[in-house]
C-alpha cells in the first residue's frame, strides 16, 4: 500500500528519508555486522551519536551549548509533570502554572502532588478555545509553567514571555517546528512523538545556570545526575534518540527551524483558509487567528452527522486521524513538520468540495 496522509495527533507522521535510515540501522548499523537495537549504550559508535544529538537538540532550538544541556529521559512529557517540581520547587515557595488546555490542567493537577500551585492564567471558561492572558507572578513562586501548543484544542503561542523566574515550557507538541525566543526559557521538555522522533524518549533542555538550584533527589529524577551522567546514568532508549537525530539532519537537510517553520504557516493557512470559506457547514474550533496552532488545527461541522459523513469521505480519500481528541470530539488535521504541503492541499480541496455539496 502507498503512504497515507496521516493526520495523526502522536505518535504522528516522520519524514520518508528518516524512516528509510531508521529502517537500515535496525538490520545493520554503521557497518558494525549488527543492529543498532543490538548494540550496547556504552559502545563507542553509539555515544559518537549520543553525543550529537544532545548537542544538535539545543543547537536546532537556536541555543548554545554553552548555556544548555540537553537530557534524553524516559516516561513521556508526562514524568515531566512530576520531575519539574520534584526539582524546581522548594518548600514555601510555588509553581505558578498557565493553564491552556488539557496538558496544561495536567501538569496542574500532578504538581499538587508535590507542593502549592499557582494558577496564573487559564482559559477554561472559554473551554480553551483562546489561548489564557498570563497574569502576575506571585513572589512566592519558584517557576512559571506553560504550554506552547495546546494539542488538544489547537492553539499555540506565538512569543514566550521573558519572566523574572526560571520559565518552564511543555514543547512537546510543537518542538523544531516555530520560531521563538528559545532563550526565555530555562527548560523544555517534550515527548519526541509528536514532532521530534519516535515515541520513546523525552527530550528536557535545562539552563546550566539552573541545574546548581535543582533539588538532590534519588538519581533517575534528578535533573543534575542526569546532566553529570550525560543521559547514561542508565540505559538510555538509544533507538529513538538515533531516530531524533535522523530527525535533526533532515530538518538541518530542509534548510533549518527556520525554513520548517515558514513552510508550516504556509500548510496551516491553507486549511485555515478552506475552513473560513466553508461557513457555514465548517467552523474553526479556535475562533482568533492570532491563537490558532499550525500544528493541530481544530475545527467542526454543522451537526454530527456531516462530521461522520465528512470523517468518512477523508478516509475513504486516504486522509487518516483526523478525528478529534476523544475528550473534545469535532475534528483535528495535526500537520507536524513531516507532515506533507500536498496533504493539507488535498484536505483543504476535499473541505471546499464538500461545503459545496453540503452547504
Ligand atoms: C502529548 C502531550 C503530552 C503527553 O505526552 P506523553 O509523552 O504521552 O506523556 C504532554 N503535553 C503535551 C503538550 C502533549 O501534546
């Protein structure tokens, strides 16, 4: 069978040229008479690309490795809601969150197990259809967290803020894939499955000026082992960072950040475009311009039953995903940085057609 288009919201869609080295490195790899999956963390061909990609993570968010360590770390975007304040927030003292979508009420809700919260912006009233307006920041908080692209709901934030404490972001929707302030944060995290690599593996850039005020913990949730030990503390999932790395070349290959990222405006606005021309059979989920994602662009039709219909013709044309998260239904395009400029001109045509048909 051909490839689809897969507008799947994670694990999603990787570049064809990564998934064709992937596929080599898994019978042999670099000439070594064995798999990559067979090979030990320790060897020294493996931690030559170990190495790299810590390096190439920071480097393609426009960063120094001068200022930044980059940590390979497992159990998902979703540890990270723990290990953030396991190691940032010290006793009377809080995180102040922004609550922007789901994520972010995750993140929320799991860093109460640890300590006090601060909620300082949410646009739950709005059923997280904008993104939040960020307020004051209490002078007992120890950091502030956001999200940058609310996955679920499909906003996403243009500018980060500058913040007079350590700001935390959750990228992993939206890693490598806009451009921004990079350096107003002092650490990101994000599952590599949705933008950076196979599911696997999570990346965390930490500030090194921040890893002296990290709490000592036991070693596998401590941000500072994990930097001392560069991510080999233990076994790390060598296969998906080898992935990530495959990733960073291809992105590196398609002219940098940069340039995915003006060819990701391009894809949005041509979907964006075919819903705000489909009124009234089609609406943008988020109504603002100014806050809609260009990585997962969310939008609905005039009753239930053109959405099934609709859901129905798009597969039948081999447009896969495009279901809605199932806590907020509707429909969702994610158009990661892999995801192809053809694809959204075929999703955007079969929108125009089938507002014709049905309007
Ligand atoms: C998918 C997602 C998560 C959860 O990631 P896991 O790796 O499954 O834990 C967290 N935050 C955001 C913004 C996401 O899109």
């Amino acid at each position: 069978m051909g490839r689809i288009f897969n507008f799947s919201a994670g694990p999603a869609i990787l570049p064809e040229p990564v998934l064709a080295q992937a596929s080599d490195a898994v019978r042999e790899f670099a000439g070594s008479g064995m798999s990559l999956l067979e090979m030990s963390h320790r060897d020294k061909r493996y931690d030559a690309i170990h190495e790299q990609v810590r390096a190439g993570v920071v480097e393609t968010l426009g960063l120094s490795t001068n200022d930044y360590d980059c940590l390979f770390m497992g159990g998902g975007a979703s540890t990270q809601f723990s290990l953030v304040p396991m190691n940032l927030l010290t006793p009377g003292h809080s995180g102040a969150y922004v609550d922007g979508g789901e994520w972010g009420a995750k993140a929320i809700e799991t860093a109460r197990f640890h300590g006090d919260v601060d909620v300082i912006g949410s646009s739950k009233a709005d059923n997280h259809s904008r993104l939040p307006v960020i307020g004051d920041v209490p002078s007992r908080a120890a950091y502030v967290h956001l999200t940058t692209n609310n996955t679920i709901e499909g906003t996403q934030m243009s500018n980060v803020p500058s913040m007079s404490v350590p700001l935390v972001g959750d990228l992993s929707s939206d890693i490598f894939g806009r451009v921004r302030e990079h350096a107003n944060f002092d650490l990101m995290y994000a599952g590599a499955q949705k933008n950076a690599g196979p599911a696997g593996v999570t990346l965390v850039v930490i500030r090194k000026s921040l890893l002296a005020q990290c709490s000592t913990l036991a070693p596998m949730f401590s941000y500072k082992v994990q930097a001392d030990k560069h991510s080999v503390y233990n076994t790390p999932p060598v296969f998906p960072i080898y992935v990530v790395g495959l990733v960073l070349d291809w992105i590196a290959a398609e002219g940098g950040m940069a340039a995915v990222a003006a060819r990701n405006e391009r894809k949005a606005a041509l979907i964006y475009n075919a819903i705000d021309h489909a009124a009234p059979v089609f609406s943008a989920a988020v109504p603002d311009a100014a806050d809609r994602s260009l990585m997962n662009i969310t939008f609905r039709l005039a009753s239930k039953e053109l959405e099934t219909e609709f859901l129905a013709e798009a597969k039948a044309n081999d447009m896969d995903g495009l279901p809605g998260h199932r806590n907020v239904g509707g429909c969702r395009a994610s158009i990661y940085n892999a995801f192809p400029e053809a694809g959204c001109k075929a999703l955007a045509d079969l929108i125009s057609d089938f507002a014709v048909r049905k309007g």
